[in-house]
C-alpha cells in the first residue's frame, strides 16, 4: 500500500493539481483567516474482491472546508472517499452518512459498505475488549458505485473552524445546506456531474437524506439524483411522539414488540417465520388495535378483554400487565418487562441484544446492550483505519457518537403548523413528484426499536408519495442490521440490486 499524507502547505502546493482530482481542496482555501491551518489530505491506493470482483480502489481521506462567501473557511467536513480506478466519470457515486443528530459515518463506514469492517460476534454478544478483527469487506458496494462517507460538522474529525460556531450547523435544515455544499464541491472536483447519483443514511441520516434531497433538487441549481438508501428510518416525529393523548406510537411500536416476543420464544404457538408473526401485528396494530385505542376510556367489557388477549399475544406481556398499563406500552417499559422473568433487558437498537441491570425492579433499562454491545469495536476500527490504514492524521479525537447541542426541528419551507408537527417525509414525496426517475430503497431490521419499521411504513405511504417507486427490505437483525452476518450479506445484495436496476 503506497500512502501520501499532506500536512504542509509546501506539500500542498506541490501537489495541488493531482490532489483537485480527488476532491481535496488547496492551501489556498484556508486564506482568509490566519489562524486555520491547510486542510489534511491523505491519497493511498488499495485493491480488494467486492461483489465477486477484484477492484483497484483510490480512497482519499480528506478535510473539506465549508467557507463564506468572502472566502473565509467557516467549517471543516471530513470525509472519507473510494474511487474505481480507472475513473469513470459515468459511474454512480454514492454518498453515506448516519445519524444521531451527533454520530459520524463510522457505523455504515466500519459496518456495512467500507472496503474494510470489524467483525463483532454476528449473535448479538458483547464485543468485548480489544483487539477487534479489522477485515475485508466483500459486501462493500464498490463493484456498482464509487463510495463518499461523510462526517457533519459536530461528527468524525468534522468541527467548526475560526470564529465560527457548531451551532450554525446543527438544525434539521442547517445541516442539510452543509452537506449539500459539501456533495457539490466533491462533484466539482472530482468532474461527477452528470455521473449518477445517490445519497442515504441511517437513522436520522434518513432525515437527513429527506432534508437533503429538498436543499440538492428543491431549487432552480438542481443536483439531480437517481435514488435515496433509507436504512432504518425515522421521518415523522409527530407520529412517534410518545407523549400523553398520542396513541400513534402504540400502534407502530406493536410490530416490534412482535419481533422481539418471536426472537425470545415468548409467543405461544407461533407462526414459522419473524415476517408472517410481524405481519399478523401489522394487520391487528393498523386495525382493531388502532379502532380501539381511539375510543379511548369508552372501551370496556368483551371489547377491552378481546384486545387485551391479542394485545398480550403480540408482545408476550402478560395480561395483567397490560391491563396496568392500559393497553398502552412504551418501547422503554418493554426492554425492562418482556424479560423479567429471566432477569434480562432487551436492546433498543437491535432486541436480540440481552444486558443485567443493576437490579430486576426497575421500570427502565439502566442503558442499551445492543449499543454498548458494539461501540468500542467501531470506535478502535475507525481510527485504526483511518489513522493507520488510510494515513490520516489528526490531533482530534473521531467523535462516533458526541453531543451537538440544541437541534433546531424547525421546518420553515412546510408552513407555520410544522411547528407543531414534524416530519421531513413530504420533501421525499415532492422530490418523487419532480424526478419522474428517482426511487426510494427503506431497508428495516425486525428488532429494531430506535426507528420501528412500521413507522417508516407509515411515514411513506402518506398522500404525495409515488408508492411504485419505494422498495422495502427487511432483515432478522435491528437497527445496524449489518451486524448480523446474513443480514449484512443481504443488505448488500440488495442495495447492489437497486443501484443496477437504474
């Protein structure tokens, strides 16, 4: 492996011309205010087997600054690159990043569609203590696409620069802007604009890509795109707003909960397959669960107690409980309660996880098992690679997942009752509408609790949204559904089916 790494503006100016291939921006961006150094650059040249095939890849692990319209550099996106070579000016090019609002794209980068992942156990074990296997990455994409992760200001290496504060970019729409900035000085200098296109993410990296698509095709400077990877989705906050007299989350929770009941046999005479026993609480959650929650107190007697056997059917709660609670669980009394008996609470992220809490009486989990389940392995993968594999240098600690402040919610452009609901799923619709050509991938884990799939199912066959070009996938994992070998593997083949079908 040959590396370059830049770090002098003596460098930079030496090798200014090769560098503006790869997207990385001159010493002569920084001009403007003294005291921000040149942006680090790191060019190194790999080969691997993806999707069957030996491909020579250039990855460029890169500082981007974002700057004023007087030139000053106002914020640095660090991102991480992977280039077919030879070029291909004609070849898609997708653009990843996760969620949060706070986590860089180390998951997605680490995980799923990087050249290279950590193996973490597949069985929802503990990752346990250092040294994680840093791998090959067959199920990476770039057999079919070219691959930019991207880290938003407050993520990764990605900061605010001078006298410029994060603030500026932590708001559902301020951090769309950033990103699509960013995305077209990539296409700028890397000579991709009429190369096809497609952004996703993961978690609120869907609502970012809603947010996104709305700043890349809602305006006259159109960065058309053929399509948009929703992994684990959240796009109407309203709906899923557990707050008192809101009986929308009872009902996209209920799939879930039927999901983990099935995972930890706690379902009498179940169905053969997770998809038929979450199909049976679809249809009972969008039906009589639904009917009856909205008649509120007035549901009494036969009806109640006919709810309440189903109810406590799909959820492997007990009666009893249900009755206690009113027919209404919230996902955090589920962790604590479908297991109690064995003295264990489920994961958020992905209910096949298991953790001990301090003790058995709690309403609550005392934290999730499916997150500190993995984190340390991604977070010794990324800068292991980065650092050592890719060259990069920084002083900067890789902020996986960091606080980002108050985020601003607010959707000016939906009208002033936005204010009291939010969801970012119309701009998908009106970017559907708009681009006869652009389609929608939603791929959803079973035991996913941070982003329900019945709620991205919900979210998207709202009134606006061409139905005939959204794909769903689902997978027998939660919500980094890649850390699950067979679901990683199937993820892949099905994101490379999509990209092809164009």
């Amino acid at each position: 492996m040959k590396a370059i790494l830049l770090t002098t503006a003596v460098a930079l100016a030496a090798l200014a011309a090769p560098l503006a291939a790869q997207g990385a921006p001159p010493a002569a961006e920084a001009r403007g205010d003294p005291a921000v150094p040149p942006p680090t650059i790191s060019v190194t040249r790999h080969t691997g087997v993806f999707g069957g095939q030996r491909i020579a890849y250039t990855a460029t692990a890169a500082e981007t600054y974002l700057k004023a319209e007087d030139g000053t550099p106002k914020a640095s996106l660090f991102s991480v690159s992977y280039v077919r070579e030879p070029r291909d000016p004609n070849r898609p090019v997708t653009f990843l990043f996760n969620g949060g609002p706070g986590s860089g794209s180390v998951w997605l980068h680490m995980g799923a569609f990087g050249p290279k992942r950590v193996a973490i156990p597949s069985d929802a074990r503990d990752d346990g203590p250092p040294p994680y296997p840093i791998v090959d990455n067959p199920d990476s994409l770039l057999d079919v696409t070219d691959i930019v992760f991207i880290d938003p200001v407050g993520t990764g290496f990605s900061h605010a620069l001078g006298k410029t504060e994060g603030k500026e970019y932590w708001g559902v729409t301020q951090d769309a802007k950033s990103v699509s900035q960013f995305i077209r000085l990539w296409l700028n200098d890397n000579g991709r604009w009429n190369s096809p296109k497609y952004i996703g993410g993961e978690s609120y990296g869907t609502t970012r890509s809603a947010a996104l698509i709305n700043q890349l095709e809602g305006s006259f400077n159109d960065v058309s795109l053929d399509g948009i990877i929703l992994i684990s989705t959240i796009l109407d906050f309203g709906a899923q707003a557990n707050v008192p007299g809101n009986e929308m989350p009872y009902v996209l929770f209920l799939p879930s909960m039927a999901g983990a009941a099935f995972y930890h046999h706690k379902v009498a005479n179940p169905p053969p397959t997770v998809d038929a026993f979450v199909q049976e609480a679809r249809d009972f959650a969008a039906g009589d669960y639904a009917a009856a929650l909205l008649k509120g107190q007035r549901l009494q007697g036969e009806e109640r107690a006919s709810i309440r056997r189903r109810l406590a059917r799909f959820t492997g709660l007990s009666e009893d409980y249900l009755e206690r609670a009113d027919l209404r669980v919230t996902d955090q009394r589920f962790y604590k309660e479908l297991l109690r008996d064995r003295g264990l609470a489920v994961g958020r992220l992905d209910a096949r996880y298991t953790g001990k809490d301090y003790d058995n009486a709690g309403e609550t989990p005392d934290n999730d098992p499916s997150f500190y389940g993995i984190d340390a392995g991604y977070t010794a993968a990324i800068n292991s690679w980065v650092r050592d594999g890719l060259g990069f240098r920084s002083d900067r600690s890789y902020v996986t997942i960091g606080p980002v402040g108050d985020w601003d919610w607010t959707l000016s452009d939906q009208g002033g009752e936005a204010k009291y609901y939010k969801s970012v799923a119309p701009y998908i619709g009106k970017a559907m509408r708009e681009n006869a050509g652009l389609r929608v991938f939603v791929g959803a884990g079973y035991y996913d609790f941070a982003t329900p799939l019945f709620g991205a199912e919900y979210a998207l066959s709202r009134t606006g949204i061409p139905q005939d070009r959204i794909h769903f996938s689902y997978y027998e994992a939660g919500h980094m559904m890649y850390v699950h070998d067979d679901s990683r593997a199937k993820l892949s083949r099905d994101i490379r089916a999509f990209i092809r079908a164009r």
